[in-house]
C-alpha cells in the first residue's frame, strides 16, 4: 500500500534521539527550550511553546486566550474534529463559516463583527491571507497543523503579525514529526509565559535552586513534549524546507499529469505564497466507488475530511438552512492522493496509473 502520508525519518533524525536517551534529561531537559528556539527562530515569532499534540495546544490556545461559556468560534466545516473540539474543551461553542471554494479554506467575509474569536485552519497547507480580513476578531488563533513551513503572500505561516497564536502539529503524517506533538507560537509574552504554565500543572517556576516550594496557581495539565521527541523534531525542522520542496515538485508533477483526467486539481497558492502541500486532495466523480477501487488496488488514499457538522458530537452546532454548501459539495469529490518526501517517482507513477485505470472504470 502506498500512502496518503508518510513520515521521513533518517539516520541524524534517529542518532539525535539516541543521544537524549544517553543523557540525564528524558523530558523538559536542555532540548526542549532549544527546539522551540529554533522553531520561533524559523517562523519569525517571539516564542514557541511546545505541547504533547496540537490537539492540547489549541486546548490550551483557547483557554489563555480567556474563551469560555458563551463564547462563539468560529473555524471552517471542512478539517479535522480538534479544531472545534477546543471550543469545546473551554465551554464555547463553535460557530462554523462556510469554505471559499476556490481555497477550500474559511471564507473570510463572513467573519461575523463581534465575533469572540476565529480558528481559521490552513487546509492542505495553503495559508488563508489573514493580512486580508476585513475586521480583526477579538481573537485569532491560527490551526497551522497542516501548514508549517508554508508562506503566505505576506508572511512566514507562525510569525502571527495577524493573530494571536498559532498552533502546529508533529503528528507522523504532518510537516514534521515527533512522533505525538504540536507548538504554540506567538509574540505575546503574556500568552507565552500562560500556555507553559498550563502545560505542566499550572505551576509557576521556581528558580531559587535552595527552596523547594512551588505555586500552581491556576487549573493545569500535563501536555508536555518529552526532550526524546524535542530531539527528534529539532532534527527534523532542519529538513522542513526540502521537504516543503519535495512536497511541491511532487504536486507540480500531479497538475502536470493528471491534467486530462476527469478530476479537479486542488487550489494552488497565490503568487507571492508557498503551498506547504500537506495534503493534495483532489476532486473524482462517484467517489465512493473510485475510494474504494483504488484502496482495493493498493493506493492508500483517504479523505479529509468528513466535515465537522456531519459528526454526533456536533448536535450543539446551530447548522444554517442549507447547511454549508461550499463545504459539503467539496467534501462530495474529496480524496487524498499520496503526497510525502519520499515518494519516488515510480511510486507516483503508480498512482497516476492506477487513478488513470480506475477513472476510467468510474468517470
Ligand atoms: C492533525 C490535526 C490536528 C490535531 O493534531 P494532533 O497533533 O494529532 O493533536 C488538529 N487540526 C488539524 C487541522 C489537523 O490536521
């Protein structure tokens, strides 16, 4: 089976994990503050928190970001669950806005004004032009799960010049990888100074080594990165630009050839942006049947993803009449073929192939 998504792991990647396992420090050690220096450094913000997931880091977005009971949110229909589910985890209630279907991400002009905050997701890497919207939001927090690395036509995606925070995923199928993780970066002391408290306990630091007390002073968790994974992704993080360029020559490679197909080509990225191309996520006729035919043969596609108002847990979601149209007649088509560093070029030939056959069958 070829995969939608795959990590790339390599023998750097696996001594610099060898070598924290050697050391004194398994977690919250020496490497964990110097991969979020490395990774603010890259995305040009202030400061990078690192958390055991992106899913905690939004958790924890939302909550120094004050959101509670009451609270609207509002995030697109077409990404995965965690991105309302943090709402959620806070008492608010996500407000869902319907996709632009020409970027497949959240169509800015229907922020509602006075919104509490926004969660806008940068789908299959392409960033939203958050320089662009109209009226800035009480809150923005950027789901940059998919988009480390990419660039929109104004800046680096997690330097925040137009949101509060941004959140990134190292989960194995994601830009980069730490096996479980995710980040929060941002150029809010405040925020910053809050998010690494809400990852350990709420537990203000003590830094007088001659006394032993310590103050949990708010509600926290345990959502930390281990120094073992911080290794594993600082290492990673200096591959990340050749692997946003495999992952680009390899979405070129797919316009060129599936361009005859009876198929519709992704959103590409403006002039002046880079795509991050997490996902390449194609539109097919009859579906169901090409998904199925071509995981039968080998092409371990998937889509992403069933909406968020499609799931139970979705029953607090006041749905407008007529749903989110955009969303669902794009999540219709949707599959996502197999983009990573590391498909070879005879592997994408497969794909290629076996879609070609397959449409044939199902066009
Ligand atoms: C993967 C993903 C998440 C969750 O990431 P984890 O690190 O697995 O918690 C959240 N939002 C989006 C859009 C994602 O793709």
């Amino acid at each position: 089976m070829i995969p939608y998504g795959r990590q790339q792991v390599d023998a750097a990647d696996i001594a610099a994990v060898e070598k924290v396992l050697k050391s004194d420090w398994l977690t919250t050690g020496p490497v964990i503050t110097e991969f979020e220096m490395a990774l603010a450094d890259y995305v040009g913000a202030k400061y990078a928190i690192t958390f055991s997931s992106a899913t905690a880091a939004l958790h924890a977005a939302c909550v120094v970001a004050g959101l509670g009971p009451g609270d609207l949110v509002h995030t697109s229909p077409l990404t995965f669950i965690a991105s309302a589910n943090c709402a959620r985890y806070v008492g608010a209630t996500p407000a869902l806005i319907d996709i632009d279907p020409s970027t497949f991400n959240i169509d800015t002009d229907q922020i509602t004004e006075n919104i509490q905050a926004v969660i806008p997701v940068h789908y299959a890497g392409l960033p939203v032009e958050l320089g662009a919207i109209p009226a800035r939001p009480r809150v923005i927090i950027e789901d940059a799960s998919h988009a480390l690395g990419a660039r929109s036509t104004t800046e680096r995606v997690g330097a925040t010049t137009h949101s509060d925070m941004c959140v990134f995923s190292f989960h194995p199928v994601k830009p980069i990888t730490t096996g479980e993780g995710g980040a929060v970066t941002t150029n809010n002391a405040d925020y910053a100074q809050a998010l690494k408290e809400f990852r350990s306990h709420g537990i203000k630091a003590n830094t007088d080594p001659l006394s032993w007390e310590y103050n949990a002073t708010t509600l926290g968790y345990n959502y930390r990165l281990t120094d073992i994974q911080a290794a594993l992704g600082l290492s990673q993080l200096r591959k990340l630009d050749r692997f946003i360029a495999e992952r680009n020559a390899i979405a070129e490679r797919y316009r060129e050839k599936l361009s005859e197909l009876p198929l519709e080509l992704p959103p590409a990225a403006p002039a002046g942006a880079l795509h991050g191309y997490h996902l390449f996520a194609i539109r097919v006729p009859q579906r169901r049947e090409v998904f199925a035919e071509l995981r039968k043969r080998g092409i371990g596609v998937q889509v992403h993803y069933v909406p968020v108002h499609h799931h139970g847990v979705s029953a607090d979601i006041e749905i407008p009449l007529g749903g989110y149209p955009h969303a669902d007649s794009v999540y219709n088509g949707l599959i996502s073929i197999p983009t990573f560093p590391g498909l070879t070029e005879s592997e994408q030939d497969i794909v290629i192939a076996t879609l070609t056959d397959v449409l044939e069958l199902h066009g």
